[in-house]
C-alpha cells in the first residue's frame, strides 16, 4: 500500500474530518481514504469546456445552421446618444 503525508492541514479541517469519520463509523484515516478513492473516481476531462457545453446541449435548440463569423469586421455597439 502507498502513503500520503499531508502537512500544514488546518486544525479545523482535522477536526470536521473526525466528526464526519465519526458520523460514517470509521476512523479518521478510513474516511480520508475513502475521501480519496471517491474524488479519482470522477471522470477526468479529455476535452476543452467548449467542447463539453455543446456536447450536453448537442440536439436541442436552433434548427437552422449558424454561419460563422470568422474574417467579418465586427464594430463594438456605440452607446453614445
């Protein structure tokens, strides 16, 4: 088995880690653990955050092509009365 030293943990973090250890019937260093194999559980992301927003919005809204934008002068909005 591999080891972790943690230092300069602040005293209130132990404290809530020994109360919620506590409340799960486990010791602290148990229930940092599992603390652990839960947080490398969650999916690392493979694609930039663009690319994650279109994949959960991907079949639902506009129905028409958007066309791009790209080499077109585009002037800021004056706000000058």
């Amino acid at each position: 088995m591999e080891q972790i030293v943690v230092r300069n943990l602040e005293r209130s973090v132990k404290q809530r880690l020994k109360r919620r250890a506590a409340r799960n019937g486990r010791s602290m260093e148990e229930e940092v653990r599992e603390i652990l194999r839960n947080a490398a559980k969650e999916p690392v992301l493979s694609t930039g955050l663009g690319s994650e927003i279109a994949a959960m919005f991907k079949g639902i809204g506009l129905k028409e092509e958007i066309p791009e934008l790209r080499g077109l002068n585009i002037e800021p909005a004056s706000f000058d009365k």
